[in-house]
C-alpha cells in the first residue's frame, strides 16, 4: 500500500490532497457495502476482473472467446454438424465457403449443445426468386433446436408480420425489415437467454435479442415458450441445452461465418453478479469474507487491520472482529505517540472506521471513533468527509 501511496505521489506530485487519492487506495470503504440482495460493495475491488477477450479482425469475425461451429470448410462442417434425419437420400452441401440447405434432406443441427449465448450467423437467400410469402428464401436458425428466428426472403416479399424474417416465429415480428436483396449476404448477431423453470414455477420467460445487418430487430423479446407454427405456444421449461438447429424448409439458402459465445450466468442459475435470492447473498459475501480474512493473515500491522475491518462489510465474524479490535489498539497506541509521521495511516483507518459505523458494521459510540477524530482534529489535518 505504501508504494502506491509513493507512486500516487509521484505521479501528481507532493501537493496532492488527501481527497483525491484516498478514494483510490481505500476502495473497499468507498461505495455502499453489500446487501441483502447483493454480495459487492458498489465499486468492489473484490470482484474478479473482466477476462479479457481478443475482439475479431473485423466485426462479425470471430473473438478469441468464440466457439466456431462453420468456417467455410468441408472439414468445419463435418466436424461441427449432424443430420436430423437418420434416412435422407441427401445431405446439406458446403460450396464456395458456404453451406447450403439442400431440399428433402432435413434440418441440420449442431454437435454443440448450448444454452444461453451470443450467436452470430450469416445468410442469403437464393439470388433467383422463387416462390412468395413463406416460401421464399425460407430457413430457420433454432436456438436449441427450439424456438426460431425466421429466415425469410422478404425483401419485396410481404408475409405474416410473426413470420418475417427476423421474427421469433409465430411470437414477434421484428421492429423493421432491414433486409438485404436476394442473392446478398445477411447477418444476424442474437443474444439467447432460455426459459428458466423451478418449482413448477416460471424463473425467467427467456428472451431473444437480434441485429439484423447491425440494426436492432428483437429487443429482450420475451420467449413466451418459443413460439410454434399456427398454435399460441405456452411458457415451457426448456432443456438445460440443445444444438443450434439450421431448418430445411425446401429453399437453398445459404449460410456461413457461424459462431457463439456462452453468456455468464444469471443469478437464478448460480450466476453471482447482478440482484441474488438472499440465501445466495449470505452464501456469497461468507465465500468472500473468508478470502479476505485469508488474506489478512499473510498480512501485518496496518494492512491487516485494514483487511480485517473489510471483511466486516461482507461477514459478522466474531473472530475478526476481536482481532480487529487487538490490532487497532495496538495501532492507536503507537502512532498517538508520534501522529505527524502516521499522518497518512491515520486517516486512512479513520476513513475505515466512519465508513464502518456509516454502515453498521461497528457501533458509533466504540471509543476508537472518538480517539481517531480527536487526532485528527487536535493535528487540524483535512479529510474527504465533511
Ligand atoms: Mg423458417
């Protein structure tokens, strides 16, 4: 800590004040603590950093993070796909880089199964017009092999709103038709959140955004059980995961650039960012308390007591608190001796000690609030509180 303290110094130089830079090492006693419903403090430092994810040459392709399900080649496709069909007297066929549904030989689905994820696919209806309304340039990409985004020639093509391309089939038609012409590539860029089922209760409906050619089409559309032709569909449970299904519906469309990433967990589903049931807060900041407390205990002097004082935001711990206690004594008595040359120490536990009041995490009238304002008032220093 005193390091950075020093780097601090350095970098802006010796007149800076007290208020800029002790938000910056005291971050644990900065933002509100956790709660009921969630276990970080606002501006946590506790929390894991982002992974870190190498963005695609260019947009649409793929991130480092990215599982490709069909790059162009004979090889990705016979690697990554399956025939639905068991008998079929033909297969889907991959012809200058891109696969091509091919009439009577059935859907295709993925090796993969997966749930939730952030799905990028790219498409063309045949070039040549055939057909009208759904029967042109139909397709489908189905998220789990259950619930379809449509893939439709409908650029002078009216049809059914909920059947256009871009809809969640038979739930949403999309906001705008956005399409490309016949013959020219399009991409869809979709974010899949399935429906969650517990306790023959509904969880969380699922939802389905989507970009068309970069423009938005399905904005969180709630699932609504997923949607099925001609019939009103039900929220249902879907399974856990399924493949990416490609729809044969009779029309050589075309598709290529296929990749998906997974998306990090909802709470309801052992996810632990965002607003959590209050048994998975407790659990959670314990989990959290105990690191740090396992942490302090490499530590010494000032830094533990520090350490020690955070791991009360997350966890009462009888423990640490009497050795909070012990070592804030300890450090009261030796600094109290000489305080100009603790000044910054001082300060810094003092801040720890209001921010743990502010928060009930340790009692206003504890003797040490009243030591530690009297040192600082008595010396006529400056701090960030008013
Ligand atoms: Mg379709």
């Amino acid at each position: 800590m005193n390091s950075n303290l020093n780097f601090f110094r350095g970098l802006f130089g010796a007149t800076l004040s007290l208020f800029i830079f002790i938000p910056f090492l005291c971050a644990q006693f900065y933002g509100d603590p956790p709660d009921k419903t969630h276990p970080w403090a606002i501006h946590d430092n506790n929390r894991s950093q982002p992974l870190r994810v190498d963005p695609g040459e260019v947009p649409g392709s793929p991130p480092s993070d990215a599982i490709i399900l069909f790059d162009g080649s004979q090889e990705s496709f016979k690697s990554n796909w399956e025939h639905e069909k068991p008998k079929r007297k033909k297969n889907w066929r991959v012809i200058n880089g891109a696969l091509i549904s091919v009439d009577g030989a059935g859907d295709l689905l993925s090796k993969a199964l997966f749930a939730d994820c952030q799905l990028h696919i790219e498409w063309a209806a045949p070039s040549k017009i055939v057909g009208s309304g759904q029967g042109r340039g139909n397709s489908g990409v189905f998220l789990m092999g259950e619930t379809e985004v449509q893939v439709l020639d409908n650029y002078n093509n009216p049809t059914y709103p909920d059947g256009f391309a871009g809809s969640v089939y038979g739930v949403m038609p999309p906001m705008v038709n956005a399409l490309n012409g016949p013959g020219e590539w399009q991409t869809y860029d979709i974010i899949f959140r399935r429906p969650v089922h517990g306790d023959g209760k509904v969880l969380d409906g699922g939802s389905l955004t989507v970009l068309l050619n970069g423009i938005v089409i399905q904005d969180g559309t709630p699932l609504e059980g997923g949607g099925v032709h001609k019939k009103r569909s039900r929220p249902r449970p879907f399974p856990d995961k399924g493949p990416l299904k490609l729809q044969d519906h009779g029309n050589p469309v075309q598709f290529r650039n296929i990749w998906y990433r997974e998306l990090r967990k909802r709470p309801i589903e052992g996810g632990t960012d965002g607003k959590l049931s209050f048994e998975s807060t407790i659990a959670k900041r314990a989990e959290t308390a105990a690191n740090i407390r396992k942490d302090a205990a490499t530590r010494k002097g000032k830094e533990k007591l520090l350490r020690l004082m955070e791991s009360l935001c997350y966890e009462e711990d009888a423990g640490a608190i009497a050795a909070a206690e012990k070592l804030r004594a300890k450090f009261i008595a030796q600094v109290k001796i000489d305080p100009d040359s603790h000044k910054e120490d001082i300060v810094q536990v003092n801040n720890a000690v209001k921010y743990l009041v502010k928060h009930q995490r340790m009692r206003a009238d504890h003797p040490d609030v009243e030591i530690l304002k009297k040192i600082i008032i008595d010396n006529g220093w400056k701090t960030r509180d008013k």
